[in-house]
C-alpha cells in the first residue's frame, strides 16, 4: 500500500505494509464462514407465505440474517428483505 505525506510542500511516497481487515494476523485467514451468494433469491410473496420454517432459516442464514423469532416475523423479515416493490 502506497500512501502520499505531504512534507514542507512536496510529496514524498512510504510504503506501509498491508493490514489485514479481518483482524487476524495469519494471511488468508478469513473470518467467520460467511460467503454472499452469487444470485438473489427468487421467491414470489406466495412462496413466502407457504415457505416452511427450515427453509427460512436457510435462506436467511444463507444471506447472513438474523432468525430470530417465530415463523410469522421470520417470513415478514424475508419479504420485507428480499421482496421489492414496484
């Protein structure tokens, strides 16, 4: 990483090492085990509604969400998350 300093006028280049941003110091080290997923889910509002409660966790944990509560504000989170409106 290259960052510029102003000195008296001028600048001048110093190199600093890299800083690994998730907080470990080993290289290639990740944290936790959380991947976005490639495609946004396709579910319909009805396939919400219908959707049992082991796919919501799924599909939430999927995408990092939290699932906590019962299955009525897990599917509400779902929709208000993944549903748009026109």
């Amino acid at each position: 990483m290259q960052v510029q300093e102003i000195d008296g006028g001028g600048m001048k280049s110093i190199a600093r090492p890299a800083q690994n941003v998730m907080g470990s110091g080993a290289k290639g080290e990740r944290c936790g085990d959380f991947q976005m997923p490639l495609h946004y889910p396709r579910y319909t509002k009805a396939d919400y509604e219908t959707m049992p409660e082991w796919k919501l966790d799924c599909l939430l944990t999927q995408y990092g969400l939290p699932i906590n509560g019962d299955i009525h504000h897990k599917r509400n989170f779902a929709m208000g998350t993944f549903l748009w409106a026109y």
